[in-house]
C-alpha cells in the first residue's frame, strides 16, 4: 500500500504518503489563496522526500471538506485526475474527522473550522474516531448551546472564544491524520465514501438574476 493523501478544504495545502504501517513524508503550508499554485509542488515535494515515484501510489485520498467551493475543487479535481491517470481508487474522508483523528481527545468535542461570513463548519463527536453529528454551517452564536461545555478544536473554534471557550490545537487538518485514519479503515476492511465534495452551501460567483443570453442570429 501507498496512499498518496491530499486536502484543501481549509487555508491549508497538506500532503501525506502512507506506507500502509505510517507516514512516511508530508508537507503543509497555509495560505488560503494560493491552492492551485502550492498543491501539486508539494506532492512533488513529498514523493521525492520519501523517495518514491508518482506510479508507485496505490490509492488517493482527498479531503472531501466541508470547505469553499474554489479551495476545495482544487484538491478533488487534482485527486480525481491522478486517480483516473495512475487508474488507483480515489478515497474521500470529511476533513472535519481528519482534525477530530488528530486530537487526543477521547470524550465528547467538537471540530469547527472557518467558514467565512461570521459561521463555521463544524460537527460533534464522540471521540477521535466517532462523529455523531453531520457536518453543518452555522454562526457560532446559533449553536452555543449544542457546544456548551464541550472542548473544540479547529480554526472555527479558534476564532470564536465566547462559543468555544475550551478551543485548542490542531488549527487546520494535516493529510498525515487523513491518511493514517483512511489506512486504518482500510485495513480493517472498511469502506470510504467516494470523494463527493461537502459546500453545504452555494458558492459566492452565482449567474446574476435577469441574465440573458446573446446569441448571434
């Protein structure tokens, strides 16, 4: 097994490769403007790390978010291609539960990221590997009382103190959890979701109302 795992669902561009026992290489910038730009160097930067050829990977994972619309296409699309060109599976796993992997939390939390316009993606879980909510959008405000008490992590919870008083690291998901949760699954003869990527909401370019197409007659 080589899992080559990927995601860009938050301000981070993360890349991982999985050896099927750990990981083995992993790169991760955050800067939430240039995905399309950092996302296939660092792969570059990763395989050559670990030594290994782009043809020697077995499977893909990518970050199914929730995220925005432009950051997140750019990882699915890239995972989507290398799948169909090396002809491997092309794995998704929701980003919130690569951040919830990565704690150390074993009671109840919650995983928030941000979503922009004053809200949050964010979802409960039982522990690490256990989420009980599906992922949502909401400003933080309007879910105070699902989330009292609970310890959070994630940029989300971060940023919004009066909701998430026990907020902590990790900040942003790493495609090293992602990959290690998505080998674990795997080799307990698991099932991932295909990778359908998770808006939850509309993307802001939208057609504008009262558009009319010109066509030469």
């Amino acid at each position: 097994m080589l899992l080559l795992a990927l995601d860009t669902a938050t301000p981070a561009v993360t890349v991982a490769l999985h050896d099927g026992r750990d990981v083995i290489a992993s790169s991760s910038q955050v800067d939430a403007r240039r995905h399309g730009e950092l996302l296939l160097p660092a792969i570059d930067r990763v395989l050559a790390e670990a030594g290994r050829k782009l043809d020697a990977v077995t499977g893909i994972v990518a970050g199914i978010g929730p995220g925005p619309y432009t950051g997140l296409r750019v990882g699915l699309m890239t995972a989507e291609t290398f799948g169909l060109a090396l002809g491997v599976p092309v794995h998704g796993v929701c980003t919130l539960d690569g951040l919830a992997y990565a704690t150390d939390l074993e009671g109840p939390f919650v995983v928030a990221t941000d979503a922009r316009r004053k809200e949050v993606y964010w979802a409960r879980y039982a522990d690490s590997r256990t989420r009980v909510t599906d992922p949502a959008v909401d400003r933080p405000a309007d879910i105070a009382e699902q989330v009292e008490g609970l310890p959070a992590v994630g940029a989300g919870a971060l940023l919004y103190p009066d909701t998430f008083p026990k907020a902590h690291e990790p900040e942003h998901v790493s495609a090293a959890a992602l990959a290690r949760l998505a080998a674990e699954k795997l080799a307990a003869g698991g099932e991932l979701p295909s990778p359908r990527p998770l808006y939850l909401r509309r993307p802001d370019a939208q057609v504008p109302k009262n558009y009319k197409v010109v066509t030469p007659k």
